[in-house]
C-alpha cells in the first residue's frame, strides 16, 4: 500500500473517531442537562447511568462494525474503551437498582435484560482479551444495544415481589440464567465468525439472513395481520400500563393499512431468499447477485417500514374489534414488535458488511480451528450453567408450588435448549463433530435461547408469567 493511501486512511479513520466521538459527547451532554432540568434523581441514578450505558455501547458497536470495514487498529482499540466504559455504567446500573431495590435485579423482564446486557458486556472484553477475536463485538454490541433499547420500553419501577419469588433460589436460578444465555450469545457469535472463516460462500449467508428476517416477518404477521391493519396492544397513558380486556389478555388495537405495509417487506424480504433458490436450482450464479441487490433493497424497505411504525404507533388513537371507542398505542406498549424489526435490521446491515469485505474479516479473524475451539470451550461453560439453572429451578418450583416440574411453557423450553447443547457436547465427544455441523449446532442453541428468553414469557402463558411485568 502506498503511503499516500495510508495516510487517506489514516485520516478516514480520524474522522469516523472524530464522529463517534462527537455523537458520544452531545448525547449524553444533552441527558445530564435534562436530568439537571427535571431534577428527578441523582445523576448517577440507574437511569442516566443506563442511557450512558446505551449511548456508549452504540458508539462501540459503530467503531466495531468500522474496523470490519477498514481494518484500522485505532478503531477496535477505541470500541474496546467504549465498550469498557459502557460496562461501567452499565455496573452503576445494575447496583443503583440492587440498592433502591434491596435485592438483586432479576424479578422482571427488564431487571433480567439489565443482568444479560452486563454479562454480555462483560464476556465480549474476555473474549476480545483472552482470545483475541478482536472483531466479536460487531455481534455482540448490536445485541446489547438493542437489548436497552428494549428495556427502554418495558416497566421497570421496583415493584414488590411477588410471593412466588420471595426465595434465595431466585438470585441463583436467575444469576445462572443470564450468565448461561450470554454464554450462549457469545457461542453464537464466534461460530458465525467461524462459517465465515471457514469458507461458507456469501450466498449461504444471504440465505441465512434472509431466512431470518422471513420468519420475524412472518411471525408478525400471522400473529397480528388483521385485514390489512396491523394489530398492535393498547396503552394507558397516564398509568404508563397496557390496557388488559382481561388478567394476561391485552386490549388490541387495530392500525389501518399497516398490515399491508409489513406484507410489502415481508415480501422484500423472500425475493433474495427466492433468487437464492432458483440460482441453485438452475444452476445460475448471476442470481445471487441480483439476490445481494435484492437484499440491499429490503434494508432499505424495513428501514422505511421501521420509520413509519414508530411514527404510526409511537402516539395514536386508532379502533379496536374488542371495545367499543377509540384506544391509544405506545411504543412502549410493543417493545418486541420493535426490537424483532430492529434485530432484523442489523442482521442485514451485518450481512452487507461480510459480502463487503469478506476478505478483510478473513484477515482480522483468529484461524478456523481456533474459533472452532474456542465456541466449543463456551458452551462448555454455558452447558454446566444451563444445567444448574434448571436444578435450581426445579428445587425453587417445589418449595413455591410443591412440585419439582410443571411442564410450564418456560420450563419445557429451559429443557429443550438444554437438550440441544447437550446434543452438540455428545456429538463433539463422542463422535468428533467439529467445524461447520458444530457451528450450526450452536447457530441453533442460541436461536433456542432467544425464543426461551423472550418469545416464550409473551407468546405462551404459564406460571412464569410473571417475568412480563
């Protein structure tokens, strides 16, 4: 490289440094003036400190998804300080909440997302440090961010626990928990970085990323397409509560023609998974071209779709078929809607990034084999705490309910994502399942997990129900 073109990059590179840092600084100058303004709290309160937390790991996940596009040391080592300081705010969360609390926070959805996002946080600088894969926060940091956007939008005043978890076992089942799934989160990052590594063709991940955004889609849409409005559950304003038609059943409201809208993407979303098809099928390689276009395409649709759902939900007034009248929506109100097409988002723009620069990631990532190990070497330690979790489960359900297993929806899947890490153990020992089988097994595992985290507790009722609140 000329040293003209290392210079250009060079001050390529100060300038996006320039920009994160910028960005960094006017958020939060503007949140310490508005809590200064409202005088709600301290400024170290939970909080400012997660909106600082928020602000930061943003930042770290930019400059990490840079240094996968350019390759500048200067732009990990700053990702790797950013994501240092997110973590620290991140702890002054999580103790400001145990303090006002007088407990762990690990009773609600919010306080659990709280403990994931630390850990998380937490086992990306081991792995970015112990292993040196230096570029996992590209996948890591999009999960957390998305993660507080989430708990931005979920209740999260301390409220009294219920009898149920007045037990010691809730500080051990949930600890286990939440350092198993960000195990698990970890596991799955490095065993993409691994297929990618290992030399699956850019087109596999097209049709993995486009299988992906088909199915959050398509969910969205089985569940809440009402013809051609989009359902979506109604929100009390002023007790900052969904509005129940009954105990675990909420008030849906029904935005016109928003249905269609997410037809439209789900629809751009099966045309690169479409060419893909037909490009195996005959033989066509000039399809998955067309297929990366088409992608390209769908991005920028969902991007669309996303502006116009948060600018029709974010504070309206629209009719329900459940009563008479017409109800207000918040964001608040839908937070996995959000998060689901948020997610999907940033699974496309991170697929753009590896069809972009395929061979630079090559570059940055440790060999095959040590990915491969390394994957293996997590799950061997997420597996032992997904083991006890569940004993410690199964010990807490019987002192609360008098039964060790209840067969509720939470705990079935607890046990099916068990049986899958189990599956991939058995199979790597006893069978010496290593490289691509074993990355998809853990590509599964944390699929699984994801359902058992979030899709379970607000799809399939049960006695744990409670976590929703």
């Amino acid at each position: 490289m000329s040293e003209a073109r290392v210079e250009q990059r060079q001050q390529n590179g100060t300038v996006l440094l320039v920009l994160v840092g910028l960005g960094i600084a006017f958020a939060l100058l503007v949140a310490l003036l508005t809590a200064a303004k409202a005088h709600t709290g301290p400024i170290y309160g939970e909080a400012n400190m997660l909106y600082a937390a928020l602000v930061l790991y943003a930042g770290a996940a930019a400059l990490y998804m840079g240094y996968g596009v350019t390759g500048i040391e200067r732009y990990v080592n700053s990702a790797t300080v950013l994501t240092t300081l997110g973590f620290l705010a991140n702890t002054a969360a999580v103790a400001h909440r145990w303090s006002v609390a007088g407990r762990p926070p690990f009773s609600n959805m919010y306080e659990m997302l709280l403990s994931f996002v630390w850990t998380l946080a937490l086992l990306t600088l081991i792995a970015e440090r112990a292993y040196k894969v230096k570029i996992i926060g590209s996948i890591t940091m999009p999960i957390t961010v998305v993660s507080v956007i989430l708990m931005q939008l979920l209740p999260s005043d301390v409220r009294p626990l219920v009898p149920a978890l007045q037990s010691t076992w809730l500080q051990v089942h949930v600890s286990l928990a939440m350092l198993s799934y960000a195990a698990c989160a970890v596991s799955f990052a490095l065993a993409m970085m691994f297929l990618v590594q290992d030399g699956m063709k850019s087109e596999s991940f097209q049709a993995l990323t486009s299988t992906g955004t088909i199915a959050i889609y398509a969910a969205m849409l089985i569940t809440r397409f009402r013809g051609g409005a989009l359902a979506v559950t109604a929100y009390d304003l002023e007790s900052k509560a969904e509005v129940m038609v009954s105990r675990g059943h909420p008030l849906f409201i029904q935005i016109p023609d928003l249905g269609w809208l997410y037809l439209l993407v789900l629809l751009s979303a099966l045309a690169p998974l479409a060419l893909y098809v037909v490009g195996q099928i005959k033989k066509m390689p000039e399809l998955f071209d067309a297929g990366s276009k088409a992608m390209f395409i769908s991005i920028v649709v969902q991007v669309l779709g996303l502006a116009i759902f948060v600018a029709r939900v974010k504070n309206g007034q629209y009719a329900s078929p459940d009563a008479d009248g017409f109800y207000r929506t918040a964001l608040p109100a839908n937070p996995f809607l959000l998060a689901g097409i948020v997610g999907s988002i940033l699974a496309g723009l991170l697929y753009l990034l590896l069809l972009w620069r395929r061979e630079g990631l090559q570059r940055m990532l440790p060999p095959a084999e040590v990915l491969d190990r390394v994957t293996y070497k997590i799950i061997g330690i997420a597996f032992p705490l997904l083991t006890l979790m569940i004993a410690a489960g199964a010990y807490w359900a019987n002192q609360a309910w008098g039964s060790y297993w209840s067969w509720d929806p939470k705990e079935t899947w607890a046990a099916i994502t068990w049986l899958v890490y189990a599956g991939y153990l058995h199979m790597r020992i006893t069978r010496g399942w290593k490289g691509r089988r074993a990355a998809w097994f853990a590509i599964l595992g944390f699929g699984v997990v994801i359902f058992t985290f979030f899709g379970v507790t607000y799809l399939l009722p049960g006695l744990h129900a409670y976590a929703a609140g």
